[in-house]
C-alpha cells in the first residue's frame, strides 16, 4: 500500500460570522441623570426619559471614538433620548444618519416608572426580593409581563438582522434590552446578563432564528485600547 502523502494542514482560524449573518453591537446608553423623589424622569408612553448625566455625555464621546473606527452598516437608537445622545458622537464622527427602532425601547417599570426603580432596588423591600428571586419584570405593579418584552425585543432584533444580512449594525439601546436578547440567545436564566455597564458593548451574531453571544459588557474604550477586539477599517 502507498505511503499517505497528503500534507494537508487544518488549522484553527479566528471566529468569523457565517454568510449572511448579521453583526449586532448593542450599546448600553451613558449613565443618565440621577433620580429625585421630588424631580420624576418625565414619560414618554409610559417609559421614563431621562437625559444623559454629564459622565454619560464623556462615555459617548469615548464610544464614538472607538465605534467610528470599524465598518458600520447601519447605526439604530429607540424612542428614548438617552440612547440617541449616546449615539450622537458616533453619528457625528461617521456620517451614518441613526434609525429609531421603537421596540428596543426598555421594559416598561409600571409603578416604579419615573426613576422610582433605582429607589425600590436599593431599599430592597418585599416586591425587590421577589423581583431578584423570580427574575420577572412583571413582579413590579404594572411591569410588563416578560413574555411580551422577550416577544417585542425578538421582533426587532429579527427585523434589524433581516434588513442587514453580511452587516455590522450599532444599536444604541438599554440594560434590559441587552439582558433579555442574551438570555435568549444564549438559553441562561432571565437575569443572568442584567447589569451591562453603561456605555459597555455587547454583541450578537444573528443569521435566520440562530443567534450567537459574542461578547458581554466590553469596556476596553474606558480603560486601554480603544480599538481592543475589533479589525480596524481598511
């Protein structure tokens, strides 16, 4: 019998997103204003609207500065200002003129709307410890129930991809927007991504109803390099 002489080599190559994947780079929106029992965040339908605090406006400028050096498609904000201000940097430095996408919006607090939120989780009554141990939005008075959020944040995330197949797509959105495609994406515990750092970056690769976490809560633009993770623009 011959000797094999076939030197074919099969090496391990760096990650690449398949044929008519998506890239999804969901961007946690700056630190927002602090909330005041005497001064709620005003509502838009039914969401609190603050406005970025002065450190979320130097975490957009650092965000804009490391985005606006890598391929974007496409740039998407929700209905809530804090995530168009934090987008403003990139859009200004890019050119790339930001969609709204409505139902990337926050989960709606119900009761606890207004800023009142942060409030009731510090003083962590009965409602906040059964809010942690169930992992539901809707133990809140008024939340949303979790089925519809998990379905309208879905929705938004399958329309984007679809509208972006071999695309890198920035959206600027929320904390519980982030926690719930990531919990879904990858099958963990409802909560398990909540607390994505604002201004932090995470991001999804979505090709059909397959999608992939590919990264969680980078900040690398707030402490070293800002170009860290990402092939620059050729």
């Amino acid at each position: 019998m011959a000797p094999n002489d076939d030197q074919t080599e099969y090496r391990q190559t760096p990650y690449a997103p398949p044929p008519g994947a998506t890239e999804l780079l969901l961007v946690r929106h700056g630190a927002s204003e602090p909330a005041r029992p005497d001064r709620p965040f005003p509502l838009v339908d039914g969401h609190g609207d603050p406005e970025l605090a002065p450190e979320g406006r130097e975490q957009a400028e650092r965000l804009g500065d490391r985005l606006s050096k890598i391929r974007l498609d496409a740039v998407y904000v929700t209905s809530l200002r804090r995530t168009a201000q934090t987008a403003e940097p990139l859009v200004r430095m890019s050119g790339i003129e930001p969609r709204v996408e409505k139902d990337l919006r926050e989960v709606r607090l119900g009761e606890w709307e207004g800023g009142l939120f942060r409030k009731m989780i510090q003083e962590n009554g009965p409602i906040a410890q059964r809010f942690w141990a169930e992992e539901r939005w809707d133990v809140i008075p008024g939340g949303e129930p979790t089925e519809a959020f998990a379905a309208r944040v879905r929705g938004a995330v399958d329309r984007i991809a679809a509208a972006h197949p071999d695309g890198r797509v920035a959206v600027f959105t929320h904390g519980g927007v982030i926690a719930q495609a990531l919990a879904m994406a990858s099958g963990a515990r409802p909560f398990a991504f909540l607390g994505a750092d604002n201004g932090s970056i995470s991001q999804l690769v979505v090709l059909g109803g397959l999608w992939s976490v590919r990264r969680f809560n980078d900040i690398a633009h707030f402490e070293s390099d800002l170009d860290a993770g990402f092939t620059p623009l050729s």
